[in-house]
C-alpha cells in the first residue's frame, strides 16, 4: 500500500498560511510535501528569517488540520560554483533543518544541483571535482542534522550531480551518516536513452533499490516525456514511466510508504492516485 500525498504548491498558489492549509484540508489531503517559499505569502523564508515561533506556528496549524509534513521543501544548490553563495545555501537549508521539527516533518529534502549559477546542464556537474564540492556542502548539512536530531532527504535527478544509482550509492557511503535517507524519484532516474525501455526502466529501478533501498522513506510519483533530451511532466500513465518494478518494490520493501504526487492538480488528484493504486495492485508481489 502506498498512502498518496500532494505537493502545497500544485494544490494552489501562494496565501496566509491559514488560507493554504485550508485548501489542503478541503481537498482531503494528509500527507504534503511543503515549501514555504512557494506556497507562503506572509513567511519570507531567505537566511536569518525563521524562529521557534514561526516553526510553532506553522506546527499548531498544521496539526489543527491533521496534515502532516511527508517532506519539508528546501530545494538548494548544493553545486553552486560561488563560494560564498553556496555557503548561502547550506545555511538556508540547516535554518529549515533547525525548526522541522516544530512543524512535525519527517524530513527536510533537496535534489542535488549542477555546476552553474543557474541551474543550467552543463558537463561539469559530472565531474570528480563537482561531486567533492557537493560532498563538502552536505557534509556541512550532516553536522547539523546530527547534532538537531533530525533528517535530510536527497533526491537523485539523472542529469544533477548524485545522476545514477551508483553515484547515491557512493554518496550515502561517503557522507556515512544515519540522518540521511532517499527521496526516490523514478522517473528522475530515467535517462532519454530508456525513454522507450521498459525492461532497462525496470533495472535501473531495481538497481537503487538493491543497492539503498534500505534507505528509501518517500516517493515521488509522476509521468514524463522527453523533449530534445528535457524532461517534460505528465500525469501518470499519460508518459514513458513502466510502473511494474517500482510498484513490485514497493510492495516487498516499502508497506505504507508515502508517495507525493508532483505537478498534479486538485482536479486531476485523485483520478492519478486511482491510476497509481491500480499500478500497484497489477504489480504487486504476490
């Protein structure tokens, strides 16, 4: 079984925190992926903003409603070629890991990021030196999260830095820290050559989980196609992604995972959660 979820800001545009969470709550959704910076109009999230008071806020509201935060939302660069802006991003993200617990989130999650200011796809995101520099940035996030008690979420894109399940692998072995888990995106791991291989969709699914599943704690469920080799958004099974190893995987390894929908709609919400649920029942392990 997988217990669905949605991300704030695919649920409606930025407002009071009080007008947000009410939307959540009237679309009867429990599980969220959050950022305040996209989903908040009144909480400037910039470094130096947050406090104990905002995290109890935010908290109350949230339990009021009984909405718990799957994934807290603090999508850095932690690749970013300038020194001193990249130290920005570390201390932006130990200022969400400091008061995640105020709001009773699991995590606080991040992709990888790439070699340019911009996030622009560059060959110097795959290179030994990119990798040590994003090493250097988590290893600082570590010693935070550690000493707070609390957990990181990192997600591999197939063209950021962490770009393949060896390369997480190495990474979980090099930042060798129990307060770092998996946030698996699967279609994210679909390189453009796979887009119409099932079978090879299949082994790269089957090969994060051999090699860190034990690390896995949330989903991310969508779609894809590829336009001039970018990854563009579908809604599930409107795309490329072949369901059957990852929905198998999930039914051996993960029971009750939680699975936060990305790009999808009030609208369209639950008719991609009984799209997914289906996948489910076709592949489970019996």
């Amino acid at each position: 079984m997988i217990q669905f979820g949605m991300r704030v800001h695919d649920i409606c545009g930025k407002g009071t925190v009080t007008e947000v969470l009410d939307k959540v709550q009237d679309l009867g959704i429990k599980y969220i992926q959050l950022a305040m910076s996209k989903s908040f109009s009144e909480v400037d999230t910039s470094v130096g903003h947050y406090n104990a008071g905002l995290g109890d806020y935010v908290g109350a509201e949230l339990e009021k409603r009984n909405i718990h935060v799957s994934i807290l939302g603090c999508y850095i660069n932690p690749a970013h070629p300038d020194e001193e802006k990249r130290m920005l991003e570390v201390q932006r993200f130990i200022e969400h890991l400091k008061y995640s617990k105020r709001m009773g989130a699991d995590m606080v999650g991040t992709e990888t990021g790439r070699a340019h200011p911009n996030m622009k796809i560059v060959p110097e995101t795959y290179t030994e030196e990119n990798y040590q520099r994003v090493l250097d940035s988590f290893k600082r996030i570590r010693d935070a999260a550690e000493k707070l008690g609390v957990m990181v979420g990192v997600e591999g894109v197939f063209n950021h830095t962490l770009h393949s399940p060896e390369m997480m692998r190495r990474f979980l072995d090099d930042i060798d820290s129990v307060n770092f888990d998996v946030i698996l995106d699967s279609v994210n791991l679909i390189k453009p050559e796979f887009e119409k291989d099932p079978e090879g969709q299949n082994a790269i699914i089957k090969k994060a989980f051999d090699l860190y599943g034990d690390r896995i704690t949330t989903l991310h469920l969508k779609d894809g196609v590829f336009e001039d080799g970018d990854q563009r958004f579908r809604h599930p099974g409107e795309g490329f992604f072949n369901y059957e190893e990852l929905m198998r995987q999930v039914s051996i390894r993960k029971p009750y995972i939680v699975g936060t929908l990305e790009n999808s709609t009030p609208d369209r919400y639950y008719e991609d959660c009984r799209f997914l649920q289906e996948q489910y029942d076709k592949y489970k392990a019996v």
